[in-house]
C-alpha cells in the first residue's frame, strides 16, 4: 500500500479553499433545482385557482368504440380507422374526435403509399412509423387533403393532432429544428384556413404555440404522473424534475394563452382502478383536465369526477 505524501500548511488551506468551492458550487446547482420545482410548484398552485374551465375528454383507439361507456364525457377522441361512424351518433354529446398523426405516419395509414419517400428521412422504431420532414412544400395540402379531408366528410369535426414532437428525432440543429416547426405551423394554419370550424387539441407542440395558440382547443400532454414506456411495455413513475417542466409549460398554455390543458396518464387497466383514480385526482388538483387510461389506449380510462370507469 502506498504511502500518502506528507501536505505542508499551505497545501491544507488551498485543499480547504478547492473544497469550499466544490461545495459552494453542488450548493448553487442544488438550489437552482428547487428553485425551478418550486416555481413550477407556485405556478400551477396559482393557475389552478382561476383555470379556463376545460371539457372532460376520453381517448380510445380500440375498435368499435363503446358508446355508451363513453357518453359521459365531453370529448372523445378515437382511431378513425377503428370501425366507427360519427356520423351515426349526431347527439351533440360527446363531440367525436379523429385522431390523427402530423408529425409520423404509420405503414398501415391509406394516405402512406401515396406519400413520397423523400418526405419521411426517418423512423420512430418504438412505434415502427416514419418521421415526416414538415419542412416539404406540398406536404401541408396533402395533409389537408388526404388526411383531414376524408375525415371531415366523415363526419368529424375536431382533431387530436399527434406527434407534433417528432422532428426532434430527424433536426439536429437549432435552424434545422426550426425550419420544421416553420412546417408544422403551416401545417395547422392549412387546416384551419380550409375548415374554419374545426376544433384542434394539440398534444404538445410547446414550440409552436406561440404563433398557432389561437388556433388551438385544447392543449393535451402525456405522462404528468404515470406514463408508459413503449418500448419496455411497462408502466412508469415519473421522474420529478421531468413534471416540474410540464408543469411550467402547461402554465404557460392555461395562464398566459388561456386555453384548457389536458395530462393523459396511465394505469395498468381494471386490476388497478385505485391507481388510474388517484392519478386524476391528482391532475385535477393541479389544475388540468385528467384522462387515465391503459397504455394501448384501448379501455375506457378514468377522466374528470364523474366521468370513465371509476371517479376520483
């Protein structure tokens, strides 16, 4: 074993000075962290008191919707290729929602093969779809016109616009990032600009808002308590600081653009009841629509009180 060399005076106080500073600065990044959790923290506290009344919302992509589970909610968004007809549910409630995807396309969607390959430069492979480059010129009308058009003669008069996160996974840089939120904004204008009526809920797209809020809903995100990991098909914890910054940016969305904010957590389904109704009891504490599902969205979840197969 070797020997330690012998520290005069004057390396014991320059060790003392080099270790005050290392704490000082774990100190500083530890207090910046709750500092941001308790902003987080205050801003939802106080959000909450004074939030925009929102609809109560179900998602369920299974096939053949239960309508009658699902008539107590306000919104119900389902996988147009699910064998369902809104236009045989007129009522005015619940309103029916098509989902769709902007930012990926799936092989098994009708509008794939008539997509050009230069248009999707990459792959999502936890969900075996492709990445749509926003930044091509036709892609805005083609979205509108084989994909919301058909929908719209359908029936449907709202849409969940998904995967509007997408181009993280094919923009590496900050102008290529925002080259494709340039197409995504064109992408929600065209839709608008051809159905005034339609009513959108954005799942994510923070980057955007600020130039298409007004277009917007309702704004939705995944996973502010439970989410669900695709890949493991395993339900999941989540982590603190990845809430605080959900909860900063639905704050921003429900205080300063005033729009309904809906959190779509998860449960394992049925055994588990107890889990999906305190994971809405806490949305609903901090100020958010909640809708608890399964991670195949594929049962009727547990939504606001009085909603879904059990209430907080």
């Amino acid at each position: 074993m070797r020997e330690e060399p012998d520290l005069s005076e004057h390396d014991h106080d320059q060790d003392r000075r080099f270790s005050l500073r290392a704490l000082l600065r774990r100190v500083s990044r530890f207090a910046r962290m709750a500092a941001l959790g308790a902003l987080a923290s205050v801003a939802h506290a106080q959000g909450a008191a004074n939030a925009p009344a929102g609809p109560s919302v179900a998602l369920y992509y299974g096939m053949n919707p239960p309508v009658d589970e699902l008539a107590g909610f306000d919104v119900v968004v389902v996988d147009p290729d699910a064998h369902f007809d809104p236009r045989a549910h007129r009522q005015s409630h619940p309103a029916w929602f098509a989902y769709v995807s902007v930012g990926e396309v799936n092989p098994h969607r009708a509008y794939y093969s008539a997509m050009p390959r230069a248009w999707l430069p990459g792959v999502n492979e936890a969900w075996a779809s492709h990445v749509i480059d926003q930044t091509a010129a036709e892609w805005p009308a083609f979205f509108v016109d084989k994909v919301i058009a058909p929908l719209w003669k359908k029936g449907y008069r709202g849409f969940f616009l998904d995967t509007l996160d997408s181009y993280h996974l094919i923009a590496k840089t900050d102008a290529a990032r925002a080259a494709q939120e340039a197409g995504l904004v064109r992408v929600i204008r065209a839709i608008k600009r051809r159905y005034p009526n339609a009513r959108l809920i954005f799942n994510r797209g923070f980057e955007v808002l600020p130039q298409v809020h007004d277009l917007a809903y309702m704004v939705a995100f995944e996973s502010l308590y439970r989410g669900w990991d695709a890949g493991k098909q395993r339900y999941t914890e989540v982590p603190q600081a990845d809430r605080d910054w959900l909860l900063m940016q639905a704050a921003t969305i429900r205080d300063q653009y005033r729009l309904p904010v809906l959190s779509i957590d998860y449960c394992p389904p049925a055994a588990d009841d107890t889990c999906a109704a305190a994971t809405a009891a806490r949305i609903t504490e901090a100020g958010f629509v909640p809708y608890v599902t399964d991670g195949g969205l594929a049962t009727v979840g547990v939504g606001a009180a009085g909603t879904g197969n059990a209430q907080p």
